[in-house]
C-alpha cells in the first residue's frame, strides 16, 4: 500500500477534488498531546523494528475511550525537516494500519529511527507497524 499521490501533471482539473491524505474517518484516532500521556505508555509495553520503537498500553476502563496514538523523534533523527518527515511518516502509517488492527482502549506511541524511518519503503513501515502491534497485543499478563 502507497500513500495517495497527487495527478500526475500536478493540477486538479476543474471540478474534481484532489486524493485524500487518509483512509480513515479522522474521528477514528485521537492524538497524544499530553505529556503523561506519553510517560505513562513509556512504562508499559514496547515493541522495537529496524524502523520505529512502539509503545502500547492499554488504558483504565474510567479513560478515555478510542484508539489514542502519539509521534515523537528525538535530535538524535536529525534536524527540524528530517524530524518532521520522519513524524509524517509515521503518521500515514498509523492512520492506515490502527483502524485495522489497533485495539479499542489503548494508547500508542511511535518512536522515529535515526535514518531508517525516513529512508525505508512505505511498504516496510507498514509491515514493520503490523509486525510490532501483533507482537504488542499477543503478550498474555
């Protein structure tokens, strides 16, 4: 699966509206903003790929519900524009994949790789995301 590109002589014919940019209803996932948010998946489970590190858990019945994710690189990825591309990616990755396989209740977070997140095929991200997820939720507590 390939993220939609733009027409190919790059305009829009009168009339037609340009691709969409996700698949999935934007009500579908909620953003991570807050800061305990994203301490409180750190201390729970983690899944590691050559292209992303993945943290997941599964929230109290009394929180929110809805499937919750959150994107961070470090400077260790690189500067501002290799940061955010990295994030961008990671992005289309999960509006893809957590409609599917995310579960209801839970928080996610996806950690960028120096290099390899910006670098590496859309495709192997995807894999690289459904792997972790099903690694994720097949741990028994």
């Amino acid at each position: 699966m390939t993220p939609p590109e733009a027409p190919e002589d790059g305009k829009n014919q009168p009339g037609e509206t340009p691709p969409a940019a996700s698949v999935c209803a934007p009500e579908t996932l909620i953003v991570l903003k807050n800061r305990s948010d994203f301490l409180n998946a750190a201390r729970a489970r983690r899944q590691g790929t050559s292209s992303m590190m993945v943290q997941a858990r599964k929230r109290a019945p009394d929180e929110a519900p809805g499937i919750r994710v959150g994107f961070t690189c470090s400077k260790k990825v690189g500067n501002a524009v290799a940061r955010n591309r990295a994030k961008r990616r990671l992005r289309e990755v999960a509006r893809a994949v957590l409609p599917v396989q995310g579960l209801d209740g839970w928080d996610y977070v996806l950690i960028g790789r120096a290099d390899a997140t910006a670098e590496r095929s859309f495709d192997a991200l995807l894999n690289d995301f459904q792997y972790a997820l099903r690694k994720l939720h097949s741990v028994k507590k």
